[in-house]
C-alpha cells in the first residue's frame, strides 16, 4: 500500500487532518522556501498534541555547511520527531555534511534526504545515503513555479530512482507540486510514498489546507494501491 505524506504548515492545520489516514504528517512552513522549516517550540507543540501520529519535519533550505546542518538536524530530533527531513541543495560538497551525520547518535529518529529533481542530480548518491545512515530518500522540487516533478523528469528517471532506493533498503517518496493526476502513473513505480502540499490547498501551497482535498487524494491513492 502507497502511503500519504501530508505537509502542514501550522499546528491548526495539523489538528484538523489528523484521523484522516495520513500516513506521514510533515511539518513543514511553505512560506520559508521549498523546505521551510517550523520553529523548534512548534514541532515540540506538536508531537505533545498529536501522540500515536507519524511526523516528520524538515529543517529548512539550509547550505551544505557540517555544522549548520548537524546543528540542526540534532535541535529537531530533540524535538520527538519520527522523521527529520533534509534538502540535499547544489553548490556545496555533501560529503563533509555526510561524514558528520554519520557521527550523529539520533536514537529511533531517523534521517530522511530530500533531493531535488529539477536540479542536476546523480543516483549514485542514493547508495552513499545509505552507507551515512539515512533510512529514507524521496525525490522532490525545489522551484514549484517551474512545474510539478512530471514535468521535471521522466517517467524511466522517476523508476530509476524508486529502484535504487529499494536496492539500497531505503523506504523512498515522491513529492513535488503533486496533483490527482499525478497519482495513477506514479503508483505504478510503487513507492512508499506520495507527498503533497499544494494540491490539499485551495489557491497554492502557501495558502489554507482543506482536509476534503486530503480526503480525495487519499482515496485515490488506495484506489491505485489496491490495482498493483
């Protein structure tokens, strides 16, 4: 069965999802870039208030700097989270940011690399997450003004990607400007997840969630689920 990730941008948001089926409950600001992170006293708000949910959060649109990076990545595990989601950007070196995570002691949370479709991109990196550490890798977007991940890459690069994620024993998802359309012919990869933000709200991404859109893309995710 493919998962539901949900990205909610406050805890209000959160609250009213939550009983809904969503699988993997992100938390994640829309307003602060593609990765905005919350504030560490609104993630520790809400894995008080949301007990027996799956939740993950991302730590923001940081630079590949060790100690940026590290540092944050240890503030939101501290915060109770399942999941802690990081950007893998261009322009820096990943494996000094690499070999520090890889120090980390981080308990039962588990580091999950984003990386991002619309920018050069080597698969090859998949199998060195793994050897760091991380447990999870989805494949994603950083400028969502230039289309959802469809429009990005191909079908054969989306498969290439699931499969080496499944090679290497990481859970994997794809998100990135997702929509009801994109859920039938990205099931057929079968990943272990869907991810949206922008097709749950009424008016794009930064704008208020509905839950009836969360409810629809679910259904339809366990329509195709159930077919594979």
């Amino acid at each position: 069965m493919i998962g539901l990730l949900a990205s909610v941008a406050n805890l209000e948001e959160a609250e009213s999802v939550v009983g809904l089926g969503v699988d993997i409950l992100d938390l994640k600001n829309p307003s602060e870039g593609a990765l905005g992170a919350w504030s560490y006293e609104g993630v520790q708000d809400a894995v008080e208030a949301l007990k027996g949910q799956v939740l993950s959060a991302t730590i923001g649109d940081l630079p590949m700097h060790p100690d940026l990076i590290v540092s944050a990545v240890r503030a939101m595990a501290l915060c109770g989270v399942h999941y802690v989601k990081l950007g893998f950007f261009p322009g820096d070196a990943f494996g000094p940011v690499l070999a520090a995570l890889k120090q980390l002691e981080l308990g039962n949370v588990h580091l999950v690399a984003v990386l991002l479709a619309d920018h050069p991109l080597d698969l090859g990196l998949i199998g060195t997450l793994k050897a760091a550490g991380f447990s999870g890798v989805m494949l994603d977007t950083a400028d969502k003004s230039r289309g959802s991940l469809r429009d990005c890459r191909s079908d054969d690069f989306i498969g290439a990607f699931v499969k080496e994620a499944r090679a290497h024993s990481l859970f994997c998802g794809l998100a990135g400007s997702l929509a009801l359309a994109d859920i039938e012919p990205l099931s057929r990869h079968e990943p272990d997840y869907l991810g949206f933000r922008g097709a749950l709200c009424v008016g794009g991404r930064t704008q208020r969630l509905d839950s009836s859109r969360l409810m629809t893309l679910k259904s339809e995710i366990e329509r195709f689920s159930d077919a594979l």
